[in-house]
C-alpha cells in the first residue's frame, strides 16, 4: 500500500485535510474528487485513473515512480535531464578505490586499465 501511504503524507506535508485537497485539486485539474476519494486512495482501498495519477504527481511535485513506489527519488525526470556521468563514475571509483575488501593488485590492475584507456584516447 505505498501508493496510499505516500499520498498521505504528501497531502500532509501540503498541510490540506482531504477535503482542502479535493477542493484545491478538483479546481486545478478540474476533477471531481470528494473528500471520500482521497480517503479511499489513502487507505488503499482505490487507485487512482492514469490521468489523475499524473495529475496528482505534478500536483505534489513528484514522479509518478515515487508516488506508485516504484522509486524513493522524488524527482520529476525530464527528457533533457542528463544524469551526471562525471559524478557518477567519481563516485563509483571512489568506492572501488576505498573498498578494503579489493586487493591490492586488483586496484592496480583497474588503474592500470584506466590509465591505458585514457592516455590512448589522447
């Protein structure tokens, strides 16, 4: 039941009662949503239809993916929104490097690699 429970503290952290959300949703997105239906969403015993769903993800701020649990990122992805690749390869070598559990000689050998990869692009 995540998508009811995160809907709830959605609505909470908006500081609406249910009734406050279905009024100011209903008036946005022009639904007509009673207080018994928001209800009914955060006791998981409803889902909401596509469009709602969508609707109520750009209402909130969040991605549909956080809304249904599917991800915690709440985050609104965007088609131009390229992920970090510089960041994330640090990050990852950071880890790698730092991981007491690898040895010696497999560090080596990946910097090794790293180096030949790099100075043969120059």
């Amino acid at each position: 039941m995540i998508f009811g429970q995160r809907f709830k503290q959605l609505r909470i952290e908006k500081g609406l009662k249910q009734q406050e959300l279905a009024d100011d949703f209903n008036k946005i997105y022009g639904h007509t949503f009673a207080k018994s239906s928001i209800s009914q969403y955060e006791h998981g015993k409803r889902r909401p239809e596509t469009e709602a769903l969508k609707n109520f993800a750009l209402y909130f701020n969040v991605s549909i993916d956080y809304l249904l649990g599917v991800s915690e990122d709440r985050e609104i992805s965007s088609p131009d929104k390229k992920p970090d690749l510089q960041t994330e390869v640090m990050t990852y070598v950071d880890n790698f490097f730092g991981d007491d559990s690898i040895d010696r000689d497999k560090k080596d050998e990946v910097l090794k690699k790293i180096l030949q990869i790099y100075t043969s692009t120059l």
